[in-house]
C-alpha cells in the first residue's frame, strides 16, 4: 500500500527545541564544504553564558549543541556545558572527534554533555585519517572513536557532508550506522555552494570562504536525490519533513526512522519505518507540548521505551507490512542477548538565493545559532552576520 505523506515538523515562533551556541571559530582540520571564516577566534566564557540566555529566551529549547570552528579547543568548554545543563537543558556537541581523549570525554560527560556528534567524511583533512579516499575507509576511525564515546556513557551520532563525489556511498553510509550500536543517529548535510548567497549579501571586507573562489557548485547535491537513492537502495520513505521559509511544500531537512536489533555475533535486522511513523511524530509532539510547553528533540530509545515506540507504530501505521515487520523484529529481541535500538537518519539541504536576490533558508531552523543579538541560521552566520 502507498506510504503516508510525511508530516511538517510544527516548529515556530518560540515552539523551536533545539539551537546551536558556536563557542569558537577555531578548527584543527580542513572540511571541503566549509562555510566558517577559519579564523583562530574564541568567544570569551561571558560572551558565550550571554549567548546561551538570549538563545533560551528566545525559544523553548529541548537540548543545545555546542559547535564551532572545533569546539574541543575551548578551554572553558565544561564550565560552558555545566551551565547549560543547570539550566535543564540538554547538552550536546558537535566536534570532529580529532582531539577526544578518554579524559576529555570524561570530562565533558562530568560537566554534563549527554550526546556527542563526530563530523567525519571522506572531504575532510584530518591528522587521523591519512590515505582514506572513500567512506569505507573511514568506518574503522568511526566505530573506533565512536567505541570511546560511548564506553563513557554517552550518546553518539555521526555527520557526513554529502558531496556528489559520495553520493554513491551513501546508501552503504546508512546501513553502518543502521546495524552499529553505538551509533543512534547519521546527519547528513547535503553540500551547498554559498558563493551566490556571498555575493550577494556579505558585507564588504568579510567575505567568507566560500566567495574567495572555492565553488562548489558542481558538487551540490539535492534532497530530491538523496531521497530517490534511499528509497532505491532500502527502501526508505521519510516520515517528517521541515519547509523552507517561503514555500510549505519544499523540504529543506527530512527526517527517516528505523529499529534495529542487534543479536550475539553481531547479528543484526533493521526495520525501516514508513511515512506512518509520522503519526507517532505527531502524538509525541502533541504529548510533549502539552506536559513541558516544549518539543521533544532527538530522544534516543533503547530496549523497552523502543519497543513500545516499535509497538505503537505498529498501531497507528495500518499497515499490515509495517505491523508484521514490527512483530518480527521484537521476537529477535526476545532472545537472550539481543539488544533493541532506535535509529534516526536526518538529511539537510543548504538555503538558497530566490530570483529577487532574498536568502531562502529553513523555516524556524532548528540549527540557529545567536550572532550579534540575534538568531541566524548557523550557516549563513557568517555571511549574513559577521562576528563584531
């Protein structure tokens, strides 16, 4: 039977749960798709506290990132995650994962950070990584570091920036982070040319990379063909989308499900849930609204919570494919030593310039950050709003 339109996530005005504080500029790697000004720039720890209470005025937050430049080269960054976290946030980081030693994560998980995101793909330069050329080659620096993390007690995520050099590999991308158990979640962000944008709208004397001849036009890629490949290769229908600002119907980010279970021997089976899964979207937005007056954002589900979500999709779905996957999968995680997880995969298409020369961007983006008192767009923060 047809899969079920994905539903618009209902984020706006303050209704947005989650933002993005940028603690620095500074990075100790190269990525090919890079749109920060790569200056050696660190906020001070007081600037940043102020960042987080405009950030937390302005919407109902679930959880904050802590991104950069390289965040881990903040010297104040526990005392920054501390305060976050006392404020009943929950913390997370984006954060290339070069520089994460067992005491650093530690560390961090003290001070409060309970999800860690590792940027690394096959266009970046990294001192960990000599000789990857593709994907593959990078699975074992994923899953070894991705191992520490969660030996700590954290959560961890993968990013890869989606280029058309690797759009091939994507589908395999998927399916590692799919079986993995210590990965719950991949962000894919789809490669942007920012120069026309630049161009357009950068202030004079503060041109950010992207104008200063790095094209990247032919290396674009669209959701349009994320979405086709993913359908081809597992069949894979999204169940939300996000809109841009000007258009209800054009997805910017689009959001899938799955449930895995992981047997003795490494052993394992995905489901990938349908477009239905939007229904269980929308009762654990209304839900979540109604008991904290916020959205939930990015919650991880193990064990017996993810077979109860599994269950109610199952439920809601009416569709006897989905209800006999569901009821398969959760036989297998009956056996002793199986092991039952959620898996989201979150795909993001870059904004673009309109006709009359206006910036089309995500509508109430969830990954806005604060620039000079107000809330951008993490990636057009340097174009748009320079750092004073």
């Amino acid at each position: 039977m047809p899969q079920p339109a994905p539903v618009a996530m209902p984020y706006d005005g303050t209704r947005v749960p989650h933002g993005v504080i940028e603690v620095n500029q500074a990075c100790n790697i190269s990525c090919r798709a890079c749109y920060k000004d790569r200056s050696t720039y660190s906020k001070p720890l007081a600037q940043i506290l102020d960042e987080i209470g405009l950030l937390l005025s302005l919407r109902r937050v679930s959880a904050v990132t802590l991104a950069g430049g390289e965040p881990t080269l903040h010297p104040d960054l526990p005392a920054v995650m501390a305060h976050l976290r006392g404020l009943g946030v929950e913390v997370q980081m984006l954060t290339n994962g070069v520089d994460l030693t067992d005491e650093r994560l530690r560390a961090y998980r003290d001070a409060g950070l309970s999800k860690l995101y590792l940027h690394i793909d096959s266009l970046q330069r990294r001192p960990d990584a000599r000789g990857a050329a593709t994907e593959a080659d990078l699975d074992p620096l994923r899953r070894a570091i991705a191992g520490r993390v969660v030996a700590q007690g954290l959560r961890c995520g993968l990013v890869l920036t989606l280029y058309r050099r690797n759009l091939e590999e994507l589908a395999d991308v998927v399916a590692q982070v799919a079986w993995h158990p210590a990965l719950h979640r991949l962000l894919v962000t789809c490669c942007t040319d920012f120069s026309p944008i630049a161009l357009r709208h950068a202030r004079p004397g503060s041109p950010p990379p992207q104008a200063a001849g790095r094209i990247l036009e032919e290396e674009t890629v669209t959701l349009d063909e994320v979405a086709a490949r993913l359908l081809d290769r597992h069949g894979m229908s999204p169940y939300a989308y996000l809109p841009s600002e000007r258009d209800d119907l054009d997805r910017r980010w689009i959001f899938y499900y799955a449930f895995a279970v992981t047997l003795p021997g490494g052993r394992s089976r995905v489901l990938h849930c349908g477009g239905g899964f939007g229904r269980v979207l929308a009762l654990a937005n209304a839900v979540s609204r109604r008991l904290r007056g916020r959205y939930p954002f990015d919650r991880v589900l193990t064990g017996p919570p993810a077979a109860l979500a599994a269950l109610l999709y199952a439920a809601v779905s009416l569709d006897p494919r989905a209800i006999g996957g569901v009821l398969g999968l959760l036989a297998l995680a009956l056996r002793r030593g199986a092991r039952l997880d959620q898996k989201s995969f979150v795909f993001q298409e870059g904004p673009r310039l309109t006709a009359a020369g206006e910036v089309d961007a995500c509508r109430a983006c969830p990954d806005a950050t604060v620039r000079n008192g107000r809330l951008v767009p993490v990636c057009l923060a340097d174009i748009l709003s320079p750092l004073e």
